[in-house]
C-alpha cells in the first residue's frame, strides 16, 4: 500500500498542536500520515505563526509542494488550517466576498478562489470559521478541568453558544467578539489564557466525531480527509 502523507500548513501554534495530536491520531484510523508545518511570518529571523499576507501563504505552499513533489513512492496531499477572522485583504477573494454575509457562502467561495490560485490537485483548502476557538466552544465544561473556579464565566461563555443557534461556527468574527477574544476577556480577571494547550486539551476531549458534530464546515473538510487515498 502506497503511504498518504497530509501535509498541513497552520496558521500558528495553536492549529499546529491541534494537527500533530487531534486531527493526526483520528486521521491515522484511516492510515493516513499527518505533518504540520507552520506559516514563516520572517525567514530571516526564523519566526513562525500569523498571516499576515497571502504572498507569504503561496509562498510557504509552493516549498511544501517542491520538496515532495519527486516522491513517488508516496501519495502527498496538503491542506491549510487558517481562520476566516483576520483573513488578510489581499487573500483571493476576500474583496468580492466582502459583502457575503452567510458565513458559509463567504467561506465557500474563499475556498474555491484559494483552490483556483493555487491549481494544484492534491491541494484541499481549508479556512476555519471564524476563528480555531470556535472548536473550543465545542466543549467549554472541559475548561474546568484546568480552571475549577471558573464556572460562572464558564456559564457565561455556553450561553454566548445558544445564541448562535448551538452553533461555533457562527460566533462571528467581529473583532471585539472573536471566539477567542470572548474566551480571553471571561478569564482574564483571574487567568491568562493558554490558547495552544487549552485548544488541543478541549478538543482532544471533545474527539473529531464531537467537533462534526457540532460544526458543519469543519465535518466537511474531515470528510474529505478521511476519504484520501
């Protein structure tokens, strides 16, 4: 059998440590091999983690699909774990997309233009709506695990859920009221917020089936994964 290699290009550290645990313990039922790497924000000084245009994405994708592209003993396919929230303004087509307001359609026809741009088969694009955090919406009483005293904002934070239709994927990406914003105001009078250990700590607990569950954008990108070949 000939090995699938996903090769997934995160936005910083938080998706980074959700694919190399979550998505890659999951993934490997249905033997696939998961390898992350993260954005280069500045090669030179070697740092890592945030877009902060799409030159840097294609570039980074274009490394990605050179190293692996003789390798034909090999099956490659790359995937993206970027958020809508933030998405820079010279991403393919965030202008004619601005004015979409039903998240879904808007992140749709993202897809499609990043998919068209890049041109690449084995390329699955995956833009996460709106923010990583929303997947921590998921299952916010797994929050008290690290943070007993915190079951009010807990609370708080679940009824922000039922607004949105029990729904994460729709908390919107209004740059007071992100997902993650919302979690990090709740707990910032008693905690700082660790956003890459509570990420992969909460969704691990809540397992992908849980997270399709829930959130149907992100259902349909793992479908499409479990179903490489």
């Amino acid at each position: 059998m000939i090995p699938v290699i996903l090769h997934v290009l995160c936005e910083g550290q938080t998706e980074d440590r959700f694919a190399n645990n979550v998505l890659k313990a999951y993934l490997k039922n249905y033997n696939i091999i998961v390898k992350t790497t993260i954005l280069v924000t500045n090669k030179k000084k070697n740092s890592k983690g945030g877009m902060l245009s799409y030159t840097q994405v294609k570039n980074d994708l274009k490394l990605l699909f050179k190293q692996h592209a003789k390798k034909t003993s090999e099956t490659h396919y790359y995937t993206t774990m970027f958020d809508l929230y933030a998405l820079p303004d010279d991403f393919p087509g965030y202008s004619e997309t601005k004015k979409i307001f039903d998240c879904y359609r808007k992140v749709e026809k993202l897809e499609q233009r990043f998919a068209n741009e890049i041109n690449l088969h084995p390329f699955i694009p995956y833009i996460q709506l709106h923010e990583f955090e929303a997947l921590v919406f998921c299952g916010l009483e797994h929050l008290l695990i690290d943070y007993p005293d915190m079951e009010k904002q807990v609370k708080n934070l679940q009824e922000i859920v039922l607004q949105y239709a029990n729904n994460p994927e729709k908390i919107n990406d209004n740059p007071e009221t992100a997902p993650s914003k919302r979690i990090i105001k709740e707990f910032e009078s008693k905690h700082h917020y660790n956003k890459p250990k509570s990420g992969v700590f909460v969704t691990d607990k809540v397992s992908i089936e849980g997270l399709k569950s829930k959130c149907p954008h992100f259902k349909e990108w793992i479908e499409k994964l479990e179903n490489l070949k």
